[in-house]
C-alpha cells in the first residue's frame, strides 16, 4: 500500500464542547520519554496522579484515578461496578448524557426508571420523586454538567432525594472538573467520573473516577462479577494500589499530560480557575446578548464551561461553524440530540478560558453572522463583554 | 494541597514484553497541537489510521480499527460484540492471555470450555478438539503471540478446527501485530485485537481491532444489545464510518502517535519488519546459550518479539533486573502467571529489535549474573550473537 505523508494539523482556537485548548507544556509533557508501565518512576508518577485527582474532585476518597478510556468509559464503570442485575436506577434525563447513563444502566442489567427533564433545563428534584413513585432505589444518576445543553444541575437536594430512596448518587462531571466546584466529599456524590479534554485541557484518553466508601462497600458486597474485566475496579484498585498487581498497560505518555494539566490546575488554585471560568463566561453571555443572540439556559441554571446559543432564524448555522472555522481556525460546536441544527454550543474550558478568546469569538461570530446578512455590531459586543 | 513538581522521566531502554522504545519522531508527533475529534483534517488522519491498520493487519476488512482503550479493552471488544448469552466459546489457554480471553468470555455471558495446553508450548489442536468433544461453537478463542509466555501459535491448524466446529475464529495479536505476520485475511481469522506499545512502538492506548464481514454479520444478527456501551462496535463503526455520529471523543494526540508509528512500519516494509524481528531474535537466543542460560520455548514454537528465558539456579531475578534497570537504565521483563519468579521475558519488539539492544542485553545480562556469582562470558555470547 502507499504510505501517507507525515501529517501536519492545523493550530486551532478550541471553543467546543472539548476538547479545549492543550497548553505547550502539557504537549511537551506528552512528548517525554516511554518508561515501562511498572517501572519505579511510573508508580511515582501514578501516586502523584491519584493526588491530584483527589485535589480536583475536592475528595478524601482512597478509590480515585483515571481510567483507561474517554468520559464514556468512566461512565460505563460507575454502572458496571455499582449495578447487579436487577438493582433499581433512577436516571434524571435533560439532555445526550442523561439519556447515555439510562441506556449504560440498562445494558448493565439494571431496572432503569427515567425521569424525564426538560432540556436545557435543571432537573426539577420533585419531578425525580415522582418518577420513583415510593420505590426503594439503588443508584440515583444526574449529570452534573450536561455537555449536550450548557445546564449546571444543583447536588444538594438530589442528594436528599436519594437519601430518601436509600440510593448511592452518581454524577457526571464530565465538564464540571476543573472549572467548577464538583465537592464530591461535601455534597455526598458517591460515585463520580470525568473526562480530561474539558476544564482540565489535558487530551482525551483518560476518565478520572472515584468512588465514596460506601460505593466501595457496594462493589464489595456484589454477588455477581462485573461484567466488564477492562472495567472491574477491584481489579484495577489492585494495579493502582499498593500491590500494582498488572492488570493492563496504562497509557504511559498520556498519563505524563495528565500529569502536567493537574499540577496546572492545582497551582492557579481551584478556587481561581472556578471564578475565571465564571467570569469568561459572563462576558462570553453579555457579548453574545449584544450580537442579538439568545442564550437557551436561564442565567441561574448556566454551566459557566458551556453556553449554549440559538441559531437566529435565517442563519445557516453549519455555515457558520465553516466560516469560523476557515477564516479564524476557531471552533465552536454545533448542537447535539434535541439541539441539532438550532443552537451552537461555545466551550469555555480550562485553557481555552480566556480574556482573548471571548473578543476573538463575539468578533467572528458577529463578522459570520454578517456575511449572512444578519446585523450585529461587534464594537457593541466587545464593550459589553468589557463591561462585566 | 502541596502541588507536585514538574516531573522527568528516566531514558530507558525497553526490552521488556512491552511498551517497546518509541522513536522520536513518534514523539513527536504526539506533541502536535490538538485539535477537535469532529475536526475535517481529524477526520482525515482517521481514515488514514485505518487504512493503515489495514496494512499491518494484512486485511482488507472494512471494519478495522483503533479502540480508545488498551489491548485488553480490544479483547473485551471482540468478545461482548461476539457474544450473546448461551452462546458456546472454545478457548486454548496456554498463557495468561488465555485465561484472560476465557473470564472475559464467561462475563460476556458464554458457556466458555477451556483446552488447557502447556504455558511455553504452543497449543495441541488436537486437544481443543478433545475439549470440543463433538458440540458445536460459536467462537474459537486463541493467542496468537502470549505475551506471558513468548509462544507464537500456527493459526491454520485452529481455522482448520474452527471450521469443523461451525465457529468464527478469535486470534489474540497483541504481541504479533507489526513484528510477525498475522494475515489475517490469508489466515482466516475472523476478529483479532492488538496493541500499540508492543511491535508497533507507539505508546500505549489504543487497541486496534479487525472484525471479518462474517463476524460482522453475527453482530449485526444479534438479538440482545452489545452489553458495552462504550465498546459497541455498531454505534463505533457510526463514528469512525462516513456518518461520522459522535460516540466518544477519541484520544486525539494519542491518535497521532499511532499514525506516525503506522507509517514508520510501513515504510519500513512488512516483509523486512518481520525479518529484523526474526533475525535479532535468533541473535539474542544465540547468545542467551551461549551466556549458559536456557530458552523455555522449543525453537520452533518461538515468538520473535519476546523470548522467555528461564532464571539459573541459585540466582534472584528480581536482583537481576534491578541492576539491568540501575547500571543500564535497561528494563526486561519478570515472569508472568506460571513463569513468575522463574524466568525473564526479554522483548525485542518494534523500534527496540536492534543489533544494538542485542548486544547491550547480553553485555548487561552477563554482568548481573557475574555479580551473583553465575559464571558467564559476555565475550561468548557477543560473538555467539553476531554469528547468527
């Protein structure tokens, strides 16, 4: 066969829904030497990893680190692990992700019950009891950060319905880590899982999880065998414990990123990030308001990483995308499930959080907006961005 | 918390069964900016990836491609798309990696029979057969190179039983892939799952798979869902497919790094790949004799990336490969399942199967077994080795 060139790719603005920018020593990081997956350094840098993400998810949990696989994979192991077949799962669904864990619990063999949320929306705590109809639950499943609509979901009073129902909560904090508080430990979360091209700006290829106690205790108890092996963590706790009983080969180069991205994350301090990522995002609200374009999630209920944007009547929405993409090398995504088409949704993650990076996106979007004819004054978007 | 410092890693010289060394320019390339997983010029390096996973699988199956998970990820891959509950699996285990494929096999829900053969020989097809004991197969499950034991299996004679048996043919190519052939199209084999970090020299994280259109046909005939979500290879062929319908975002540099090494093998040529494997092989194990050391594996049954050898009387290998790692910054490989404690396993795979590394293992070896009191002479086994 003929074999391609050497591959060169472009350098991007990332402002999607991830992965977000990758910083350069992060890149460097990824760039160092393979060591073995058992040598002396790597368990080091494994150790230091599993701190990290301890810092990160502002939890004690002793089960924490990052599994070999994207957000999905973290995902599948909170379900394998905590379902046995039978176990009742409560899913609040309001958006791709929701509707991800109801089918994940299903293929585990759970009794899924679906509570069915609006999307764009937080879910509404007492629409979730009415879904549980009085029944004891195993697992209750929100989304912490929906990916698919920019919507932040309140914890707290889902953790008291699941207090009510006798269930272990899982959250999804697949583009909350990082950018904002996730509080695994002080909101009761007891089985959570990320992904790290989001607010941690560290390539795809990991998904930090971790498991409370009484999720360990769980696993523990179970009956049956997890049904997946790539995925069972008593088996993986023993690879990335004490024993380092070989389990797999964990991706060594990626882990070094990894690695670099939370030692960037802890040293701006957590508290920092949080309100950058607060602060870029209302600016990114106010000038995108200014365009003459409607933000679909209230302001109380925003995702500040996310913000999700309707398409005006008349735009071609996947023009635009085109045009940002040719003329500034800026991306931003387009809608996903029930978004497809009729909205836009603009990442402000991690890296990619900046000052810059709002004034450059409201000045190509006004300047795509108006090659299709739609007025917006993109002076008037910057000085209400400046504003916040 | 206290932030960790920027960390360095060791240059080593990898001769263990895996990762292997990986070239700069593979590197690299994992240093390259990353850019969005729905990306037209991402798309692109996909298509490449595949046609070239293509290549080194010697196939020209349609449904070839890179798992966002490790080798064991591309194992459980091939068996939950293959299994439905009840079906019958045949399994020879003659290695770690067969006793993996069987427990992965029960938890997919397969009434599993397994044909032990001996660890360090290549298994008996007769004995699968005996196992078989006249039912009928959905699947056949064998090792093609044990990475535990340095075993690489003859396929023909398994297809040959396969046939008999009414089954698809699952071949583990983890350790063969890019430094043997594997022909899979010539060979029969219906699915076959490897790794990047062995003859291939990327880092670890991806697992190519290949499935036959006859494997294909069975998971398209399923009556129950695929009991993974995140390893479905019907939402996955969506993704990596002209539809393109987002599943996961795949592990992006990673993904460069696999392009690169893909090419460096092809480049090279398959033909003169696999004879700089066979002929650095058989001038290590020239000069393990000759170092007085005894090779586990009959000649003819040898897998030429990785060599097991078994630890003299009187010696502590793990003394052994502390001092390889500490004066030579050298790592070999410990014994696995049945060989742990007893024997080393010395990989010469990909971009570490040089003259070179020969040399320098067998000058290392020498004088770790020197220190222990075991009488070897290096002179010997260099000239053993450039005899060959």
């Amino acid at each position: 066969m003929s074999v391609p060139a050497s591959f060169s790719v472009p350098e991007r603005i990332l402002m999607g829904p991830g992965p977000s920018h990758v910083p350069a020593t992060v890149l460097g990081a990824l760039a160092r030497p393979t060591i073995g997956h058992l040598d002396p350094e790597f368990l080091a840098l494994m150790d230091q990893v599993r701190d990290m993400l301890r810092g990160v998810f502002q939890t004690q949990n002793q089960c924490t680190l990052p599994m070999s696989g994207t957000g999905s994979a973290g995902m599948e192991t909170c379900l394998v692990n905590l379902v046995e077949p039978g176990d009742r799962v409560l899913v609040g669904v309001n958006g791709v992700f929701g509707t991800r864990l109801a089918e994940v619990a299903r293929r585990a063999g759970a009794e899924v019950t679906v509570a069915e949320g609006e999307w764009g929306r937080a879910l509404d705590p007492a629409a979730l009891e009415k879904a549980a109809a009085g029944r004891k639950y195993q697992l209750v499943c929100v989304v912490h950060a929906e990916t698919s609509t920019g919507v932040l979901q309140p914890i707290e009073p889902i953790r008291q319905l699941a207090d009510r129902l006798g269930a272990l909560l899982v959250a999804d904090t697949v583009t909350s880590l990082g950018g904002v508080p996730v509080q695994l430990d002080a909101r009761g979360i007891d089985a959570s899982y990320s992904g790290t091209q989001k607010c941690l700006s560290s390539p795809p290829g990991f998904s930090p999880v971790s498991f409370s106690p009484r999720a360990v205790a769980k696993l523990e108890a179970r009956k049956t065998p997890v049904q997946s092996w790539y995925l069972d963590l008593s088996l993986l706790l023993k690879y990335w414990g004490q024993e380092r009983v070989y389990h797999h080969t964990a991706p060594i180069n990626s882990l070094y990123g990894l690695h670099e991205s939370l030692r960037l994350a802890l040293a701006e301090g957590l508290e920092a990030r949080f309100e950058r990522h607060r602060k870029h995002a209302a600016a990114l609200a106010a000038g995108l308001s200014a365009l003459g374009l409607e933000l679909l999630v209230p302001a109380a209920e925003r995702l500040p990483p996310l913000t999700l944007v309707s398409v005006p009547r008349g735009i071609d929405e996947a023009k635009v995308r085109k045009y940002l993409l040719e003329e500034f090398s800026l991306e931003i995504g387009g809608g996903l499930g029930k978004f497809k088409g009729n909205a836009w949704r603009i990442g402000l993650m991690g890296a990619s959080s900046t000052r810059r990076n709002v004034s450059l996106c409201l000045t190509a979007l006004g300047q795509a907006l108006a090659a299709q004819g739609h007025q917006a004054s993109v002076s008037e978007a910057l000085a209400a961005a400046a504003a916040v």
